[in-house]
C-alpha cells in the first residue's frame, strides 16, 4: 500500500492524504490492528496512532482489544470501521428488477428493499419515482444520515453527469437519472455507472477478484456486459462509455439485438439464448432457467450435450476478451453463476488451448462471483464511496 503524496506536499496535505488511505484500507480490507496498519502503510506507529485517534474523534472508526492475542506484552488495538458513520445509498437497476440499499462504512448493508420490473412499469419516470419513494422509507427506517449516491444501469451511462444515454433492453435513451436523482434527494452527489463496470468493482474489492490487478467481469442478465479492470484500476474508456462487451459481433448472419445490430454475443449467451440451449420458452422466468441448470448440474454427462454450442459461443467470446485485454481473472456473473462446473471448466479449458494471449500467460482463470445479486449493488455503493473516502 502506497502512502506517497506529491512531492513537496505540505504537512497537513500528508496527513489529509495518509488518513484517506487509512480510512480507505479499513473499509475495503476490515478491522485491523494499529501495528499491522503501520507495516501496511509504511508509517511509525507514533503517525498512525495520531491518524486513528482522529479518526476516533470523527466518529469514523472505534478501537478495542482483539479478542485473541498472541505474544507477550500490551496488544496492539484493534480499529473497526463504524458502519453508520458514513451511508451511501446504492441503486441496482436491471431489467427485470431494481433494489436499492443503505451500505454503511465497511460495506455492511444496513437496509434494502427490491421490486420487479415488467414493461408495464418501467418506463423512466416510474422507476425514478419509485426509487425515490423507497429512499425515504429506507433512510426514515434506519435513522441515518445519506452523504452520496450511487446507481447500476444496465447500458451506456455518460460518467460526467449520470446520464444514461441508452439501455437498450430498458428501450430508455438519454435519461437523465444522475441530474433527477441529485435534484430529488437534497442535492446530494450521485454518481451512475454501467451495471457491469460496477459489477467488477465490487468483486475487485469485496469478491473472487481480490487481490487481482488485471480482471475481466462477464454478466448475463437479460443482456450481457462486461467490467474491466485494468492494473488495479477500473478501465472506463472515453466519458465512461465502456463495458458493452455483450454487443460485441460474434455471428454476423446471427439474430437481430436489441441494440439494433445482429449477432451479438449476447444473443448466443444471454438469458433468451441460454432458454433455448435448455429447450425451454425464451421467456421463461429467471427461477425456471436456474432451477434447469442446477438438476442439469446433477448430471455432468448431460451437460455438454445440451449445453454443448452455449458453451462454445461463451468460449468464443472470453478467448476475444482474453486476447484483447489480457486478464489474469474472468469472473463470471448473475446468471452465469448458475452454470454448471462441468460446462465452466469445459470453457475454461478451451479458452486456453484457444487465445494465443492466454497460452503465453499460462492461462487465464475463469471463476464465479462470490458476492451473488449483491454483486452490483455493493459496485454502485463503492462509486459512492469513491468520492466520501478522497483525500
């Protein structure tokens, strides 16, 4: 952990700097001693002794003895983020379903509430509505005080101002949900992103990609998008605009998109197209599909029979990804956490053998979530707190 600020910075610029990324490291890595948050940040214990006590006075963090202690001699006191010191309030909207929750410091959800979504009901205005209906009931049930907003489209959000300028399997375009969310909400900061970059923020820090620094987040809900992280950080291209992974062209003659295009990857690996590889309704319900997978999955000598061509167009697209990008980590999402094992270690061995990138690294892991629906709920609350935690 770098603690370095500018050269020639002056005193209380180094403090203000070092605290941030005090306060930062307890919130993403949790509860921690003094003595490791020293080596950790490459501070005497005189400097970080001084950085919690302030923090302590700001009612940002608490401190107590470990429970278990080794050695001889005084332990070394425990610091523990205070999760309703500081709330964010994160929004996930998806096709099918939006939920919202309040994400105290540390990543503990303190309260949350969903609902679903069909065509009848999801036109811009009704689910802004709703969202900030459900907003008071969630900040007057929990008693806390919101500093920033963050919320998960599902398209292409224009990062400057939060405004969703198309979701394609939403038909919303141009819709300005940062501007009507910050004016409904006190003025407070909102900060709106792509569901997938989101969603590989939250795994990059909380999920399967900790500790990874070149990572790769591939989700099929209704569509298919993709997340990026790049050296440690999160890739977000020109004005923000990236992460569309699921309409890259993989069969030009393929079907028509929702974007308007024809063949794209998600319209072989996405939720209608994952449907039809199991002989079910293109519109069957998400429980269906998962429930299908999973009886599947009891019998791994069936599973590349039916699942067969699915697997090879995901395979398809990650060795284009692999190629491209050069993750050391694909991590798949939603409904691709419902795969079977025997289909994933399928793909994964044939992106391997496939991607010239990936032979010459040695391979390239392919994993699920480990955070579940809460994937890009958590993403959309870690964009709020990007801002909160700057030094």
């Amino acid at each position: 952990m770098t603690t370095t600020p500018t050269a020639g910075a002056r005193p209380d610029e180094v403090r203000q700097h070092n605290r941030a990324v005090l306060l930062r490291r307890l919130h993403t890595g949790g509860p921690c001693t003094r003595a490791a948050l020293a080596t950790e940040m490459g501070l005497n214990r005189s400097t970080i002794k001084a950085l919690v006590d302030e923090l302590v006075r700001d009612g940002l963090v608490v401190e107590r003895v470990p429970a278990q202690r080794t050695g001889a001699g005084r332990p070394s006191l425990l610091v523990l983020p205070q999760p309703h010191a500081a709330v964010t309030l994160a929004v996930d909207i998806r096709v099918e379903q939006v939920a919202m929750a309040l994400v105290g410091l540390g990543g503990e959800i303190l309260n949350r509430c969903s609902w679903s979504l069909r065509p009848t009901n999801r036109t811009p205005r009704e689910v802004f509505t709703r969202i900030v209906d459900n907003s008071a009931v969630l900040i007057e049930e929990a008693q806390v005080d919101v500093a920033a907003i963050g919320a998960s489209a599902p398209g292409v959000v224009r990062r400057a101002d939060g405004m969703v300028r198309e979701a394609p399997n939403l038909h919303w375009t141009d819709v300005p949900l940062g501007e009507w969310l910050s004016q409904a909400l006190g003025g407070r900061r909102v900060e709106v992103g792509n569901d997938a970059e989101l969603g590989v923020l939250a795994e990059h820090l909380r999920g399967a990609a900790r500790g990874a620094t070149d990572v790769v987040f591939v989700s099929a809900d209704v569509g298919v998008g993709g997340g990026v992280i790049s050296g440690g950080a999160p890739l977000r291209g020109s004005a923000g605009y990236v992460g569309e992974l699921g309409h890259m062209v993989v069969r030009p003659d393929g079907r028509e998109c929702y974007c308007g295009s024809r063949g794209c990857w998600e319209t072989e690996i996405g939720e209608r197209a994952l449907s039809r590889a199991l002989d079910l309704p293109e519109d069957s319900p998400r429980g269906v599909i998962v429930a299908e997978l999973h009886a599947l999955a009891q019998n791994p000598e069936e599973v590349l029979q039916r699942l067969g061509e699915f697997g090879e167009w995901l395979a398809l697209g990650l060795c284009n990804v692999v190629n491209l990008l050069a993750p050391q980590l694909v991590v798949l999402g939603d409904l691709f956490t419902s795969l079977p094992r025997t289909l994933i270690d399928h793909v994964g061995k044939s992106v391997s053998e496939r991607s010239l990138v990936g032979r010459a690294m040695g391979g390239t892991r392919i994993v699920t979530s480990s955070l579940g629906a809460d994937g890009k709920l958590l993403g959309a609350a870690e964009l709020a707190f990007e801002q909160l935690l700057t030094g």
